[in-house]
C-alpha cells in the first residue's frame, strides 16, 4: 500500500474555502436619503482585495516523481522553459499586478551546495543538479531581474519535500500535522534557499511564504516553543498565505479572513480553481475569496509557444474583478495585505453624499498592519467629485461599467485620526 497521499486528494482536502471571505455588511452601505433616487443608486465600498498566487514555479523538471521518492514537480510531462516565466509576466503587465510565484529552487544549483543540505533533496549528500545548469538559468534569472513589477518571487522552497535517507515525507517545512521540522533543519532550508538566491542574483530574501503542501502551523507546534511564522520573521518574511482549512490551529486566527502570528500575517487562501497539474485549459467558475491561488501549469500550454492562448484566458478572466465596487485586484503583496486589514475591519457608511470611515478595529489590531493606506470604492449613476479634510485623497480614477461610473479612490490615513469623512459633490 503507498503510504503517500495522492497530491490531488491532499490538496482538496485541505484547500476548502473558508466562508469567512464574503462582504461584511459593515463594508457596504446605501445612503440614508432614499427619496433622492441619485443617491440612492449610490454603493460606497471598501473593495475585497484579489491577489494571484502561483505556486511551484523554480522547477525545470515537469515530472511527478513521487513514485520513485523524488518531488511532485508540476506533474506535466514536458519540461519547462524561460516561455513559462514570460507566461507570469505577462499576466502581471496587462492586469497591472505583481503576481507571486512560490519558487522552488533546488534546479537552479549551479554549484551543488545543497550536497550541505540531506534533507532537501531526494539525492541527500550526492546531489548533482548538473542536467539542469544551462543558459536558459540566466535567460530566466533575466526576465525576472527585468519584470519585477510584475512578477514576485516568493518563498516556497528547496525541494518541496522533506527526505530522510532516500524516502521523503510531506512536506518541507512541516509534517502532516502541520507540526514544524528540527528548528535547525527548516533555518538550514531556509539559509540556502537564500544562498541559491544570490547564486543566480534573483534580487533580495521574499517578505512572503506559501507552505509547501499547505502543510502549516499557526503559532508553536509540537514541542517547539516558538512558530514557523516566528522563525520566518528572522529572515524578513511579512506574509503567509496558506488555506486555514487545513492549517493546524487556525481556530487561534483572530478573524476568519487572516490572524497575526508572531507579527506575520497569515491569510487565508480558501480553494483554487483548478486542479495543480490542470495544464492547456482556461480558468472555469468565480474565485472564492481574497486569493486566486493556482499551480504553474495552469497558466501554461503543452506547447510553450502557446503559453499566451491560456494565459490570456485568465487575464480576461481577472480583469473584470476590477470593474466591481465590491472588488479590486490588488497591485501587489503589500496592497493586498493593507486593503485586506481594511476591508475586514474598517466600518463604512454612507449618509447622503458623505462617506464615513471608522479605523477603531483597525487600531485594535495586535500588530499595526494596514493602518495607513486603503482604497475605496463608489459606484455612481452619474459623475461625481470627492473632497476631504479628515484623510487624504491621494488619486481618484473612474471607469464607466453599464450604467454606473466606478470610482477607485486612493486614500491614506492622516495620523492620530480614527475616523474620516469623504464628501461627494456633482463632478
């Protein structure tokens, strides 16, 4: 009998959306004034963020070695390309985003110096990733290095699994329990994931962290005395995004949507779309939370010359997400982090032609996240100006979508402010 859980059980199991993800009626509200039909077709609302995760890119090899003790990979059967990270890009460039893709690194070694890391790799102390050391390193390292606007190379890991002799476990960075490795071992992996890093100078240490095989803990687990978000703090990592369904602990989260660990935020991915090895077909149904999460293939073809026909689906797919008053994609890990705090905890309203925006459960928070900067949304049958001496303004744009003009209003707090007020005027 194979001890190993099928990766596509593992993660439908533990990657079942959490319902905590919806609007809170504290976020939307209509005027009071309902004999003025103007304004009574008038929504304000502090949008629901939408990040793009991608996960497992960093792999050449496409195979699921499984059976024979080596990775899952990307479980496609072709290998992959410097086409693949162009794929990325260009889903980031036309949607305006930073999508983050979950890097594995141990087939970017060039020097062999995870043979000082056992546990990372299926050779242990005889690693050899000669196969994979070719010119398309530095081609890639270069899209990367030139497309950081749009693309965000994230902690993932080194070999994805956790080897003892010549058998793996899941995962790297915990057990199935979701119980942390050796405090040694996972500093290690952490260690050389930066030394592969400035290997193939890919830029600076990732402030964000997806679990591989979603296997996490929220605070201590086990016999540690201190968490995997604590320890990850120690290397500059901010964010971790991972489904609390099948998170150890996640009833400790202090709202459904994310938690603080350690001074790490943790939000919730909820479920993807597709299945992780769904290669050459176009994204299906509605995202069902703050994260689309996908795996690498997803966005992919077989052939890599047609990367775009697939990719182009999902930025068809996401752009409308932008034309909601009730959602926005979010530009980056730090946008998403901030409006996520926001849209959970700030209280809006709307009395005639004023917004009122109440930060006192955003102040409350056990770490400062997301106190200063947030957007807002309007949705108007006709056009209109905003002014405010309680906040500031800092952009305004307007996109006409059916019958309503949808305003996305940049705003950043003034400090010591608790709350705000927005006035509306007839542009």
């Amino acid at each position: 009998m194979n001890t190993i859980m099928d990766r596509r059980d593992f993660i439908r199991k533990s990657a079942l959306v959490s319902a905590g993800l919806a609007l809170g009626s504290n976020i939307s509200a209509r005027p009071t004034h309902k004999s003025d039909k103007s304004k009574a077709d008038i929504v304000a609302a502090i949008p629901l963020p939408i990040q793009v995760v991608i996960d497992d890119a960093g792999w050449w090899s496409g195979e699921d070695g499984s059976e024979w003790q080596e990775p899952y990979r990307t479980g496609i059967n072709r290998r992959h390309v410097p086409n693949d990270y162009r794929a990325i890009v260009r889903l980031g460039r036309e949607l305006g985003i930073r999508p983050q893709a979950a890097m594995i690194l141990c087939e970017w070694d060039k020097e062999n110096v995870l043979r000082k890391v056992p546990t990372s790799t299926w050779m242990g102390s005889n690693w050899d990733n000669s196969k994979w050391v070719g010119p398309w390193l530095e081609e890639t390292a270069d899209i990367i290095r030139n497309n950081r606007d749009h693309f965000e190379l994230t902690l993932h890991g080194i070999g994805h699994e956790y080897w003892k002799g010549k058998k793996f476990t899941r995962a790297e960075w915990a057990d199935r329990s979701g119980t942390m490795r050796p405090v040694d071992k996972v500093k290690k992996h952490l260690d050389f994931f930066g030394a592969l890093l400035q290997q193939n100078n890919l830029g600076p240490y990732p402030t964000s962290f997806v679990p591989t095989a979603f296997l996490h803990g929220f605070g201590p687990t086990g016999n540690h005395d201190q968490s995997m978000a604590e320890v990850l703090a120690g290397y500059g990592v901010e964010y971790i995004n991972t489904p609390f369904s099948g998170m150890y602990n996640a009833g400790a989260t202090q709202y459904n949507t994310f938690g603080f660990d350690a001074g790490v935020i943790t939000i919730d991915r909820g479920s993807d779309i597709l299945s992780w090895d769904t290669i050459g077909k176009g994204p299906e149904g509605k995202i069902k939370g703050a994260t689309c999460g996908m795996h690498w293939p997803n966005i992919l073809h077989p052939d890599p010359e047609k990367n775009f026909e697939i990719t182009d689906q999902w930025i068809k797919f996401l752009r409308p997400y932008n034309d909601k008053p009730d959602t926005m994609l979010a530009k980056d890990s730090l946008e998403f982090r901030h409006q996520l705090v926001h849209h959970t905890c700030t209280k809006a309203k709307l009395a005639g032609s004023t917004v009122e925006l109440d930060f006192s459960e955003v102040d409350a928070l056990p770490e400062e996240r997301g106190n200063d900067n947030l957007t807002l949304k309007i949705a108007s049958p006709g056009q209109k100006t905003f002014k405010s001496n309680t906040i500031r303004i800092i952009d305004t744009s307007a996109k006409k979508h059916e019958n309503s003009y949808i305003y996305r209003i940049q705003l950043e707090r003034i400090p010591g402010r608790k709350k705000a007020r927005i006035e509306m005027g007839s542009a």
